[in-house]
C-alpha cells in the first residue's frame, strides 16, 4: 500500500495543469507513458485485491486525467468521492477533467465542493 500511495501522490502532482513531470519519494521521476503504465497496473492491482479503495480509486482518476481520458477519470473520482467525499485533491482532478469536457455547470459545482474543503485554487 505505500507503494500506491506514493504513486497517487506522484501523479495527483503529475495531473495538474502546467505540470510537466512529478518527482516521487527517492527522485523518481514520472515523466512518460511506461512509468505510467506500470503504475496504473499497480494500481489496478491493488483495486482486485482492495475494490473499496478510495486511495487506488483516486490514483486512477489521475492516471486516466494524465492519458486525456477525462470521462473515465471522472468516474473513478464519482468512485472515490461515494468513499471518502472529503478527499479535496480527488476534487481538484475533477474539476479539471470536467473542465477538459466544457462541463462548466458540474464544473463549478465541483470546484464549489472543492472550496469548501479548503482547495485554494
């Protein structure tokens, strides 16, 4: 489990906007497709053993936010948030992913929620 919260970490910082690479514990840098790749396997990995993980569920949504896949990034965020609705980084994500879609209603619904938790944008 450290090693897929270190990786949600990592990429919840890689997924930002004007984010270019994110550098996890120990320096190791996510900055290409192969380290994403091997860190979504880990993480699905992690929901067949875990299905109720809120942590792995975020981590996906920013893995998928960080492909384009902004409607299955989504998704894992609904997933994560019906676990842990406090989560304001799952929130962050998306809100972006929306705003990716020109969702702007439940974009700005999301970022409310997101402001509330203490998301200074």
């Amino acid at each position: 489990m450290p090693e897929l919260l270190q990786a949600a970490q990592c990429l919840q910082a890689y997924a930002r906007p004007g984010a270019e690479k994110a550098v996890a514990k120990g320096g190791i840098m996510i900055d290409n497709l192969d380290s994403t790749d091997r860190i979504l396997d880990s993480v699905e990995r992690e929901l067949e053993r875990n299905p109720d993980s809120w942590e792995a569920q975020a981590a996906k949504a920013d893995i998928l936010f960080s492909l384009g896949m902004y409607g299955l990034a989504i998704r894992c965020c609904d997933r994560s948030l019906a676990l842990n609705p406090d989560n304001v980084l799952t929130w962050v994500t998306k809100v972006a992913a929306l705003k990716k879609l020109g969702r702007k209603d439940e974009e700005e619904a999301a970022l409310t929620k997101a402001m509330e938790l203490g998301y200074k944008g």
